[in-house]
C-alpha cells in the first residue's frame, strides 16, 4: 500500500534491462535447449577431433650455486627464485631464440613449421602461440611443451630452442666474465704505472733528504736549530734589555722637560758672586739716590731728573736680573741635557749592538727553519709515498688473486642445466576432444543465452517486480503463481481459496487481504477497486478469491461487478439470476437493494451489471448516483469490493477510483507492457488516490507468439515434472520435520 497524496514516486519511463534476471528467468529454457544443442553437437565433436603428439624438454634453475673457488662467496637466488625463474622463461619465449631454432632445423623438418610464402618472423610468431614455456610448480623445472598433429621434427625444435638459449645464456656469462676480467686488468696496468711513479718520486725525494728509510729518518738540521733557537733567546733577551734602558732614559729626559727649573736658577744665581756684588752696587746707588730725592721740595726742577734716573737704574737692575735668569736657565738646562744624551747615546748604541746581533742569528735561525721544515715536508712526503706504496702493491695482489680467481670461475658451471632434452613421440599423446568438448558446450548454452538476452532486451513486457517498481514506484505484493504449475489441476484459479487454501497462490490472496484488513483497520478503508492494467489478466477470478479470502477478516463482504463491457463475475460464479443489476440503478429503473445477489458458497453478496448494456446505454448512465449509493452500502457491508474494467481503457474505472478508499491493480506477468503500467501509474497518481497497490499475476492467460507457444509446449512437461519432484520433496521434508 502507499498513500499517494504526499508526493510522487520516483519512476524509469523505460523498462530497464536485468541481465541477472534474464538468467534466472529463462534458466529452464538455457538448460533444456541448450543441453538439446550440446548433445547434438557431441558427435561433431567426435568427428572432428584429432589426436596430436606432444613432446617435452626441461631446463633445472639451481636455487643457490657453490663458486668454482671462492669458497666463502655463495650466490643464492632463494629470495627472489619465482621471479629469477620467471625472467627466464620469458626470455626464452623471446622471438629472435625461436627464429635461430627453426633456422636450424634439417629442411626436411623445416618445411613442417615455415609453410611456402611465409616469412621466418611471422612462422617463430604463429610457432611462439603454440610453444608451452612454464615454471613447473613446487620443482626447479623450466618445461618447454609443443603439441602438434605432426610428430616430425617437434624434438629437434625443442632442443634447439634448449640449446641455443643456453649457448646465449653462457655467452652472456662469459662475456660478463670477461668485462671484468678486462676491467681488471686496466685497473692492475693502472696501479703498475702508478707503482713506478711512486718509487721514482721516493727515490728522488730520498736523494734529497739524505735517507732512504723515511721510517726511521731524522731531520739533520733539528740540532743546528735548537742551537740556534737557544743563541736567539739570549740575544734577544740582550736586545730586550737594551731596548728597555734606552726607552726608560728616553722616558726620563721627556719626564725632566716636564719639571721647572727655576729653583736651580735662582740657587744658580744665589751661588754666583759676580751677580750678587752688581745687585749689590746697585742697591746701594738707588738707596743713596731715594735718599737724595727725600731733600728734595716738589717743586725742585732737579727732582724730575733724579726720579728718571732712580727709574732708568731700576729698570737697569731687573733687566740685568733677567738676563743673568736666562742665562742661567739656559746653562742648567744644556747641562742637565747633555748628561741625559750622553746616556741615551751609550744606550743606543748598545742597543744597535743587540739589534743586529738578533736580526743575524733570526736570519740564520730562519734559514735553518726553512731547510728544517723542506726537509720535515719531504720525509712525511716520502712516508705517505711508502704507504701508498705498499696500499697500491696490496691492491695489485689482489687483483691478481681476482683475475685467477675470474679466469677459473669463467669456465665453472652456470645456475641454468639442460635437464632433459626432448624425445621423438612414438604415439599420440591425446586428442583435441575435450578442448571441442568445452568449445561446443560453451557455444551452445551461450547462444541460447544470447537469445533469452536478446528476446529481453527488446521484450517491453513485465517480467519481474523490479519491473512493476521501476514503472509503479513501489514493490507488489506477493506474486501470484501460475496456478496451473503449482496447483492440483481439477480446481478453477478463481476457487483455488476454496477448494486449494494450502496452495502457494491461495497464500499470495490470503497475503493480499491481510494488507487490505491492515488499510481498513488503520485508515478506516471499506472499499477497495481492483482494475487490470489490461484485459484477461485475471482481475476478476483476484477479486474473488479475496473477497473470499476476506470473510475470514470480517463479515458482511459485498463485490460489485462494474465491469460492463465484459461482465464475468456470473459466469464465474454461475449465480444465474433475473433481478435487476447496476446498469438498472444507474438509470433510476432499481432500487439498489433489489439489485443484491448472494453466493451461499463464499457467503458474498454481489451487485451485477444486470445485462451487457449497449453503447448507448452506457453513455445515458448517471453517475451521480454512485456515491450516495455506495454511501449507503458501507453502512451495511463491512467492506466492499468493485471489479472494475481495465484503467487504460475506461474512463468510469476512473470515477469509481475516485469514491474508492483504495486501488489493487493487477498485472498480468508476460502479458502486461510496461508502457502500460506506467500510463496506469501516472494517472492513479494524478487523481491522487489514497492508496494502491499492486498485483503481479502470473497465472493469467499470457501474450505469447508462436514462438513462446511452441516453446512452452516443449517445456510444459519438465515444468510438471519439476513441480512434482519439488512436492515429493516437501512431502518428505515435512515427514522428516
């Protein structure tokens, strides 16, 4: 059920192809006809097998090989064994290995496998399609296979193919020996020119240091250096010490132009008598002369003469006193000079002395420093040259003990051997039986596979519930079996809940009314309208086993026969009766009540048509009416059912969907378009009914060609055997339970 005034349901316009469908669909057809075809073409199998000669070599890949003579140097591959082993059997498919094989051949057996206008390349390629190159599983075994319906020069082929991939194989290994081997011997022509090199550059070097054991030589001038290393010191400590009183006296005379020597002056001058008797005469004079002047008035004219000449001795005498100053400045200070440079000179030259008695022994002590450090360099030189030396004649011993060593192993056993070579066939080995076997088997289910594919990929049918929800939006409900697969075969579909209530197809209708109880108790649903998506899809013979089906739910159950272009229901039913029917309502010539008809069988009330009406008769009907009265009814009746004609066909199926409280919608299964589903679909949809659900019936006639009529005949007794064999066992299964 689905409520559809919500919104619409998502649905394909196109059907939508179900490949796994079509094989469980058409399984028995795949299994019947194409078991026919196989069987029919087991004698052309038969006729047109064969029978071919194989013939074999082997090739044994050692896993870890032992080296001629470096014991300790092992080579194992058991890491990376499958991929060694595959490498090489891909290497030996190569084109070229093929091509020299068949080249070798004698022509008798050439000719066998290089047919007349064909090229060497394109017979290795047709050849290289046929050869078998493969691991053999949980061995050591290269196998090379080749079946053909010839048997002559098949070995030959195969052996050569052996031997010149392992001709290759040694060439590869020899020649990689001998890369090596010539490396080597460039590197020992290398370290022997390098030799000589080394001991020409130390004999030279020996020459010039004096010393042919730079292990043990001592540098000559490291005495004369310490010697005079020590001379150095002391004449250098000499001119230290010269230099130190030099710059103290130097110091002292700038110290001493710093101090005053005015008190040495004026001592100077006090210790001279000559000055000392002038200042003296001097005095005196001016004190007799300021004695004089005190007796003479201001205004005596000698008074001006005689202060002029108390100022002219006055200014005599100071200037006598400073030049005896300046004189005596001068003496003190040449005098105090002249001991200090008499100093500085002793001083100076003594340190001239040391200064060049150091510079002598620096220059002599440099010298030897250098000689010292020419000859230090050229004894380490030497040494590294002995080491080099003797590292390089290491190296070349080895490389000799390699190239005896490569020479021998060069001539050693590989990790590919021939195991066994192929052997001319005395007989057929087999026949290509089996491979047409499979090939014919395969061919006939896959065609009648590609037909039931075909058939449905063009078939716009409704084949399956997917496709009734791809078209409808929703899944049906349960699938109504073909009753005449399924059932007993004396009991009509349309009792099958009467007479057959244990069938699958009685189950189906039973499920079908326990949904519609669900609706009416849970939406307060009391009439549900069943139309068919076409016509003879068993819509009626549905709705009466429901209606049946549903007395077990509730009571007082009435079916109302609207379909007035093809009323069945009284065939159906043989309720034969001659009161008036719906046709009479629906033109006011009835009552309602006189037009009710009741099957004491089902205990089902029905409401038929009456009579066919014609044309013209239905188009005069009054509609109107149809609501009131079916108001009336679901007073009375507690649920009601209308079988209705077809949706796509009539437009009263559509008004009477509109006062149903639900829609069921039968589909024909094989019969039914999808086009049509989904036309029936769209319009249930738009009209907005409360609920629908959907039928799939396979039961029904079906729309079937010649084709699908010949072949359901052909399959209609596996069909009935199968179905028996299916009852036995659900016999035995409820036995046994």
């Amino acid at each position: 059920m689905k409520n559809s005034a919500s919104s619409l349901p998502e649905r394909k316009k196109t059907k939508l192809f179900d490949p796994i469908g079509t094989i469980a669909r058409h399984w028995m057809e795949i299994a019947v006809f194409g078991t026919i075809i196989f069987i029919l073409t087991i004698p052309c199998s038969l006729f047109i097998s064969e029978p071919f000669y194989t013939v074999e070599g082997r090739i044994m890949v050692a896993p870890a090989l032992n080296t001629f003579i470096i014991r300790n140097e092992e080579t194992p591959i058991t890491g990376y064994y499958n991929a060694y082993v595959r490498t090489h059997v891909n290497r030996i498919q190569d084109l070229d290995i093929v091509e020299k094989a068949i080249d070798r051949l004698d022509p008798e057996f050439r000719s066998t496998f290089v047919p007349e206008d064909v090229s060497l390349s394109i017979a290795a390629s047709n050849l290289l399609r046929r050869l078998q190159i493969l691991h053999m599983t949980g061995t050591h075994l290269i196998t090379l296979k080749l079946d053909d319906k010839n048997p002559y020069g098949m070995a030959e082929l195969i052996n050569n193919i052996i031997e010149i991939y392992m001709e290759k194989i040694q060439n590869e290994g020899e020649g990689k020996d001998y890369r090596r081997l010539m490396y080597l011997q460039n590197e020992k022509d290398k370290l022997e020119e390098g030799i000589i090199a080394q001991t020409r550059l130390s004999q030279e070097i020996a020459k010039e240091t004096g010393t042919f054991s730079f292990k043990t030589a001592d540098n000559i001038y490291n005495t004369q250096f310490e010697s005079i290393q020590e001379e150095y010191i002391q004449a250098y400590s000499a001119r230290v010490e010269k230099e130190t009183m030099l710059n103290a006296y130097i110091q002292q005379k700038e110290a001493l132009t710093k101090i005053s020597i005015d008190p040495l002056v004026e001592e100077f001058l006090m210790q001279s008598t000559s000055t000392q008797q002038l200042y003296a005469r001097t005095y005196q004079e001016l004190q007799d002369l300021h004695a004089l002047l005190s007796t003479y008035t201001l205004d005596n004219p000698d008074r001006d003469k005689l202060e002029t000449r108390i100022r002219t001795i006055e200014e005599t005498l100071q200037q006598l006193k400073d030049n005896e100053k300046i004189k005596a400045a001068y003496i003190i200070s040449e005098k105090r000079s002249l001991g200090l440079e008499e100093k500085i000179i002793s001083a100076r030259a003594e340190y001239t002395a040391a200064k060049m008695a150091e510079d002598e022994l620096l220059t002599k002590r440099d010298e030897i420093l250098a000689k010292r450090s020419m000859i230090s360099q050229k004894i380490l030189s030497g040494k590294q040259i002995d080491e080099r030396l003797e590292h390089m004649r290491n190296l070349l011993n080895k490389i000799d003990e390699r190239i005896s060593d490569l020479t021998l192993e060069s001539k050693s056993s590989g990790r590919l051997q021939i195991e066994s070579y192929a052997k001319i066939p005395q007989r057929p080995s087999g026949s290509n039986f089996k491979k047409l076997f499979v090939l014919f088997f395969l061919l006939a289910y896959g065609i009648v596979v590609m037909i039931c594919v075909g058939f449905d990929i063009f078939d716009k049918r409704i084949r399956d519930r997917k496709d009734i929800f791809h078209g409808l939006g929703s899944h049906p409900t349960w699938p109504i079996s073909n009753y005449r697969f399924t059932g007993k075969g004396i009991v009509p579909f349309s009792r099958v809940t009467l007479d057959d209530s244990s069938n699958v197809v009685a189950k189906a209708i039973q499920s079908l009314s326990i949904r519609i109880d669900k609706e009416r108790k849970e939406h307060h649903s009391q009439c549900a309208l069943f139309t068919g998506i076409d016509n003879t899809c068993g819509t009626t013979e549905i709705l009466l086993n429901t209606a049946y089906a549903f007395t077990k739910l509730c009571s007082k159950i009435l079916v109302i026969d609207a379909q007035f272009d093809h009323p069945c229901i009284e065939t159906i039913t043989r309720t034969g009766t001659t009161k008036s029917g719906l046709i009479d309502f629906l033109h006011n010539k009835a009552d309602i009540k006189d037009c009710i008809v009741h099957d004491y069988e089902r205990c089902i009330d029905y409401i038929l048509p009456g009579h066919t009406p014609s044309p013209g008769e239905l188009a005069s009907l009054d509609l109107s009416t149809f609501p009131q009265m079916l108001g009336e009814l679901k007073k009375e009746y507690s649920f009601i059912f209308i079988d209705a004609s077809p949706i796509l066909s009539s437009d009263i199926t559509e008004y009477l969907a509109l006062q149903s409280d639900m829609v069921i919608t039968v589909i024909q299964g094989d019969k039914s378009l999808y086009e049509d589903l989904y036309m029936a679909g769209d319009i249930l949809f738009r009209l907005e009914i409360q609920a629908i659900a959907a039928v799939l019936n396979w039961g029904a006639p079906r729309n079937l060609n010649s084709g699908q009529i010949l072949i359901s005949r052909i399959l209609w007794p596996v069909e009935k055997l199968l179905a028996k064999i299916m009852r036995k066992d659900l016999k035995y299964v409820k036995y046994f339970l």
